[in-house]
C-alpha cells in the first residue's frame, strides 16, 4: 500500500465511522461524489475491496476493520501535531475557534463577543456551532462552550455557571390547553442524540416518547413551540427571549445543567488560550441572573 495517502485514509474513516457516503460528505465537507472517487482509488490502488455496498450502507470488509485502530492512531496524532503547532504560532491578535451550540452561539456570545473586542481589538473569533457532543482532539476549535454534566478528563477549563430550563409553549396553545397532567399534552421533543443530556433523562422520566416531532436543536424547538406543535423544554433564557412563548407554569421546576468553558489539555500553557477561557468563564458568571 505504499501509493496510498493519508488523505485517502481519512475519506475510508469517514464512511466506517459515519456508515454512509452522504453522511461521511458531510461530515469532511466535500460532496458525495469526492468520496467514493477517493475510496475507489485507494481501493484501486491498494488491489483490495474495504466495504460491502448494501441498501444500508457501507460495512467494513475484514480488511477494512484491521485498518481502523491504526487509522484511529494516525487520526488522533495529525490533530495532536495541529495543536502543537497551534500553540507556537498564536499571538493576542491571532484567529481563535470557539465550537459551541447554535443557542450560546445566536443568544448569548454576540453581547459576549462585542466586550472582547473593545478590551482585545486585533482578536478574531471563529465560531463553529454544532449541537453535537464535539471531540475536541479531532476539532480545529481551541475553545469549548458547551453544557453537561462535568467536563471530559482530556478537557481543562471552569465551570461558568449554570442554564436553567422549563417547559414553554405559545400564547394560543396554552390558552387552549390548560391541562396539569403530562399526558393531556403535545410535546416537541429532543432526538435520539441528546439521550444523554440533561433534557433527555427529563424527557425520558417524564414525556417518554409523548411527541411527534423532534429536534436536535432547542432554537428548533422553540420556533416549532412557537408555531404551536406543542409543548417544549427549553433553556429559560431561550424561552424568554420569544416574544411568542410563555412558560407553562404548570410544569415549573425544569432541569438545572452546568456550563463549560474549556480547552484541550495539549493547549495548557498558551497564555492567548488561557485569556480567553478566563474571559468568557467571566462573561456567563456575570450574566447568571439571565440564565437562571
């Protein structure tokens, strides 16, 4: 396989991890056809066949399999090398990438980020949204904002205080639907992926699978309970920014989760880094009131 590139691998990754070409395009940002000239190729070159094609989607051939633990390693030392380089090339007035949610990113880091440029003017921030759980050894982004639990051991950072929900809907929806029990509701829902979220375990205990649209996205759940499809657990600051939702103040006593600003370990020591985190850890401390 000495005619094989790396690139080529991480295109054979891509569709073992994701299942399909249209997911794997997706995810590396080419279209469906790049990826499967490039697996061709690779296949091609190497004089081996790497999936079984069927209805649906690609599985790994043995010959396949026995590649991912050493694509695996090659994946997570190309990103360790990018952040060793990061932080050698880094200045005050650099590109920083913060991945976050589309909520955090729409509502709250615009205020966030106008009182960073006025204290840091030559500063440019990238933002990557994602409502996701994002690998930060395999992400471009330096900076972490996300809600949970706790914070993965390979990430350092401060808990910056917590996001309080509950449960909103329209103006006419609760007009027309004054019920105290769960069950004599319409709900919108959070898809299979927020399983393990705070909301998720809620909905799990409480409206099970009571829905028939869902969303991995609480702005989606909110225009979605704004058109009144039902009922929704939002994030309360999201819920009250919509002119066009009220709390449902039967279901009071939402769920509570903790916010992260956080870094990868390997960028311990980049001072730049470490300013930022301090300042945007500050800027959600000093807007608790808002998001409990």
């Amino acid at each position: 396989m000495h005619n094989v590139r790396w690139d080529d691998l991480q295109f054979v990754h891509a569709v073992a991890e994701h299942g399909s070409l249209s997911a794997a395009s997706r995810a590396l940002g080419v279209n469906h056809a790049t990826v499967l000239r490039r697996i061709a190729l690779l296949e091609a070159n190497a004089n081996v066949v790497l999936f079984d094609r069927g209805k649906d989607g690609y599985r790994l051939r043995p010959e396949g399999r026995a590649l991912l633990g050493s694509l695996k390693l090659m994946e997570d030392a190309s990103a360790k090398i990018f952040r060793k380089l990061s932080l050698s090339s880094k200045g005050i007035d650099g590109t920083f990438r913060i991945a976050t949610t589309d909520t955090i990113a729409c509502l709250l880091l615009p205020e966030y980020l106008g009182a960073l440029r006025e204290a840091h003017p030559d500063v440019r921030i990238e933002i990557c949204v994602s409502n996701n759980l994002v690998d930060m050894a395999r992400s471009p982004a330096e900076i972490l904002i996300r809600s949970g639990p706790k914070l993965p051991p390979e990430l350092f950072g401060s808990h910056a205080g917590r996001i309080s929900f509950g449960v909103f809907g329209s103006a006419d929806y609760l007009a027309d639907n004054t019920h105290d029990r769960v069950e004599d509701h319409k709900w919108v829902g959070v898809t299979p992926n927020f399983a393990k979220t705070t909301v998720g375990d809620w909905q799990f205990s409480s409206i099970r699978d009571n829905y028939e649209i869902s969303a991995d996205s609480f702005m989606a759940l909110a225009s979605l309970a704004e058109q009144g499809f039902g009922l929704a657990m939002l994030p309360a600051f999201l819920g009250r920014h919509s002119d066009r939702l009220l709390p449902a103040t039967q279901f009071a006593g939402g769920p509570v989760n903790e916010i992260w600003v956080a870094t990868h370990r390997d960028f311990l020591g980049q001072k730049n880094i470490e300013a930022l985190l301090d300042f945007l850890a500050d800027a959600f401390r000093a807007d608790a009131a808002r998001l409990e």
